[in-house]
C-alpha cells in the first residue's frame, strides 16, 4: 500500500473479523525473487512444479479438488482429473466467493478500510473469487530428501463466510526457513456454497459440511503426498484463527478426519457445538423460495454471482448432519474421537477492541449506556460482571470496560469452557491469553483480535507501521513463532525464554499470559468467570 491516512477513526475502525493484521497485510506481499525452479514432485493427482523463493520450494494454488461447480455445486469435494504433464504451482488460486460481514471497515476511509478493499481484490497476491477455489499452497525446506518434518496445516479466518489462505501474513516462507516445518495453507468453499444443506432436496446428506469436507480432503491429501514435500504425514498440526478456530474444533468431532492430525492449535475461536440440521434445512427452503427455484437442479443453475448477492442466504458454518459431523466437538464433553490430540487454545486479552474501537459510540459511553449496552447479553448479572472485570481491570473507562466485558464474556469464557472440557481427556490442553499491545495509536487498540498471527507465523516485518520494530518485538515474534513449531514438532509448547507451562486443569486452570515477559497466571479472570460459570459464552462482537 503506498499511502496512508491518519484518521483516527478510520485507522482503528472495527474490521467485523476479517482481522487487523490480515486486513493490513493482505495484498501488502513484498514478492521475493524467485531463484530457480524446483524439480518435478510427484503427486497422487499428477506432478508438479514450484518456485525456489530465497532458498524455499514454494508451491503455490495446488489443486487438491474438482471444480465445485454445476453438478458439484453443495456436493462432497472429489478428486481432480488427474494429470500427467508437470502442472506448474507459482500462482495462488482463487479465493472462495466472499460474502463479507459489515462493520466499520467498509465504512471509514482510512487505513483499515483501504486494506480491505486492497487485500480482498489484490492482483499482487493473485487472488481472486471463484466458484473453482480448492487449492493450497505448500512451503517446505526441503523437496525430495528422506527427511521428515512437522507439517502445518492453516485453516484461515473470517468466521466461515470469508477469507483465503492466500493473505500476505498466511504465507508459510518464515516458518519453513526458520523453523524448518513444512507448511500447508487451505482456500476451501465458504458460506453457502460449502455449507447449504440440501439433504432434503435429493443432495448428499454431508453436504451441509462441505466446506468442511473440503478441509477433511486437504488432511487426506498431505496423508498420501507431503513425503514427496519433505512433511512428516505422522506429524500434522491443524491450526487456525477465529473462524479457523472454529474449523479446527470441528474436525475433531468428524470421523473422516480421525487419524490425519496429530496436534490441533486454536486461536480465538473456540468451536463448542456447530449448527442445527433442521434449522439448515429450512434456511435452504427460504432461500430457494426467494430464489424462485424448486429443485436442487435449479439452485445448481443459478448464476454464482447472483447466489452470492441473494438476501436471506443459509447462514454459514458446519451442521450437526450425523454422518460427517455426529456429535458436538466439545458439548456438552469433548468429544471422545480426539482424546488423544493435544489442544494449545487462547485468545487475545482485548478480542472486542476490533469490532468495537472506531464506533460512533466509543470515548463517550456513558455508565448508564455501559449498562444498557451489556443487559440483553447478561441479564440480570450484568452489574455483578461489571464489578468482576472491573477487578481484574481496574481503571478503564466505560468504553474499554464493555469490550473488557465482552472479551472475557466471549472469546475468554469459550476457551477455558473448551480447556475444561479437554483437560479429561489424555492429549492434554494448554491455555494462553495474549497480553502484548500493539503500539499504533499510542497502544489504543491493546491486544486485539489476530494479533497473534504474524508472531505465529513470524511474519511481523509485514506491518512495521503496526507492530513497530522495537528489538523486543522482534525476539517475541522469533519466541512465539518457535513455540507454535515446537507444539507442532513435540505436542508440548515450549521455547527459550519462557518460563513452564503447566498442562490446565480445572482446579490450577494454569494459563500461559503471552508477551515480552510472559508468565503463568491461574484462573486469571476468575471473578467473571464464577459469574459467568454455566452460561454460554458471548461472542465479543459489539
């Protein structure tokens, strides 16, 4: 992006989950020269061929799926037509159509609001949306050697309605070059077109998952391949933020998937139960009636574009079908499939800042308003949750005490509520709160939503005008981005210069705070949390 704005409001509006740094980052991709080109790597759908970029084979838009079109439209992902020729991979594929959330980074002109319209259009990232979207991208050490590495594989954010593993800070170069991991990132089918039930109207009875079992698809895909990429495919962690979060929760209640991941990463998006069968089905009848259709033919027909613009479109995200998806991943227990993955889950310590900061509202919100605003969510504990997060945060204005409510109240509460439920099972669970303040704005927005994904993926010199270039920052960023690797490598997290972190159980409830000097804390927050015990989390969207 050559120019910025400094509106202050336009810089910090709420980006309703597509994420701060994803916004800024996309389309922000300093391409590095490619070096030379890799040798052919043999594939169960045909060979292939990549870019050596600074000293990485780089694979980018594999094919790992049949166009989803037509007849394959809400159908199970299939096989490609295999291939004999070296089909060359320099080049993400499309991006998933988009059906974007509002909020106020379409709305304010400024740097939040320029990076979303730049990143979700972006010709320097090639990305663009189409039906025709399953492809990854791969970025490995090393090709062809006997040698095994841990594979990541990244399951993006934008709840499940949008987003792409094509964004600047998903680019695996930094983990494969420093960490020496293998890295896969997933563009898979997105709200209604990987998740409109049409069981009832002659479709397959998954194919409220399909979007889902496009993932499921990818982890069968790094099964038979990634030893051609110099992966380890007994050594494969699924990790994901906020709507990837949510991904990685529910592939450890799908049977399909039980045995091709071995560690699981979530990051702001604790996924408790999914939705509800009947109440696809009949989103999938309003839909079709408003449509004017009648038949599953008919909706196969309707022009993508014009699917994507429809009002009153099936709301996305996996169903409990009872074939792909049988039981909740975590309610009311964990779900038994995957006692045996380890689980590193956390979020952010000021999540609401995102979809809060930028409001017409904020600066000026009034007790009586703080109350008013926090009552349909709370009831009659809201005083008693504003007293307890007001112990654990003293001194904060109204404003930042409603997105500290929020933020414990939702992203917080389903965590730990997931970490309890985990912590019965023999993988384990580790639980972290990050607590390190981006410093625009004089630290304005705190820590908030998706901050964490450049250090995870040590990518931070991809907004310096965010992160800043402090030598402190810099040493996180190599520490949490060698604490995810580790996770992934050994299935405990650890790193030099962190201090043990303790497995959580419910009576220690240990939990990793992140950031320059980080240090275990137990039960953090838990004035709010005895408050809130025994109702569901509230997601911190204000």
């Amino acid at each position: 992006m050559a120019r910025f704005t400094t509106d202050r409001r336009g810089m910090l509006a709420a980006a309703g989950g597509l994420g701060l740094w994803t916004l800024l980052g996309a389309g922000a991709r300093a391409e590095a020269p490619a070096t030379s080109v890799t040798g052919v790597v043999k594939t169960s759908n045909g060979p292939v061929r990549g870019l050596v970029i600074e000293g990485i084979p780089t694979f980018l838009g594999l094919r790992y799926g049949a166009p989803p079109v037509g007849p394959l439209r809400f159908a199970p992902p299939q096989k490609p037509a295999p291939w004999t020729d070296p089909a060359w991979a320099y080049n993400p594929g499309a991006a998933s159509m988009q059906v974007l959330a509002g909020g106020g980074a379409a709305r304010y002109p400024g740097i939040v609001g320029m990076a979303l319209a730049e990143g979700m259009n972006s010709a320097e990232d090639g990305v663009r949306e189409h039906e025709d979207c399953l492809f990854i991208n791969v970025y490995t050490p090393q090709v062809g050697s006997s040698r095994r590495r841990p594979v990541m594989v990244w399951l993006h954010g934008g709840g499940f309605s949008y987003g792409s593993g094509n964004w600047a800070f998903y680019d695996g170069h930094n983990l494969a070059k420093h960490h020496d991991v293998v890295v896969v990132s997933v563009t898979h089918r997105l709200n209604m077109f990987g998740f409109t039930d049409v069981a009832e109207i002659g479709g397959d009875p998954t194919s409220g998952n399909a979007g889902m079992l496009d993932i499921v698809q990818v982890l069968e895909w790094v099964r038979d391949n990634i030893e051609n990429f110099g992966g380890d495919p007994g050594c494969v962690t699924i990790f994901g933020q906020s709507g990837g979060g949510g991904k990685v929760s529910a592939l450890q209640a799908m049977p399909r998937a039980h045995g091709l991941f071995h560690r699981a990463i979530i990051e702001s998006g604790p996924g408790l139960r999914v939705g509800s069968k009947a109440q696809a089905a009949e989103q999938t009848k309003a839909w079709m009636a408003k449509l004017g259709v009648s038949d599953l033919k008919g909706l196969q027909a309707v022009p993508a574009e014009v699917l994507k613009a429809s009002q009153g479109a099936p709301r996305g995200g996996p169903i409990l079908d009872g074939v792909s998806i049988p039981a909740h991943p975590f309610d009311p227990v964990a779900n038994p499939l995957s006692a045996d993955i380890p689980v590193m889950i956390g979020c952010t310590a000021d999540e609401a800042t995102l979809y809060n900061v930028g409001a017409d509202w904020w600066g000026r919100l009034t007790e009586a308003e703080l109350v008013a605003k926090l009552r349909p969510q709370y009831g009659d504990k809201t005083e008693a949750v504003i007293a307890a997060t007001r112990s654990v945060r003293p001194g904060d204005d109204p404003s930042y005490t409603y997105v500290d409510v929020t933020t414990i109240g939702g992203m917080y509460m389903g965590s730990t509520t997931l970490a309890e439920r985990k912590s019965a099972q023999a993988g384990g669970v580790w639980q972290y709160v990050w607590t390190w303040r981006e410093p625009v704005e004089h630290g304005l927005m705190r820590a908030p939503h998706t901050t964490e994904i450049p250090f995870a993926f040590d990518n931070i010199a991809k907004a310096p005008l965010l992160l800043g270039d402090a030598e402190t920052t810099r040493q996180l960023a190599r520490r949490i981005s060698t604490l995810w690797t580790t996770f992934a490598r050994t299935g405990v997290p650890s790193a030099p210069g962190l201090p043990h972190w303790p497995k959580f159980d419910p009576e220690g409830r240990a939990t990793m705070m992140l950031d320059v000097s980080s240090h275990v804390a137990h039960d953090p927050y838990k004035a709010v949390r005895v408050i809130l015990a025994g109702m569901p989390p509230r997601g911190p969207m204000g």
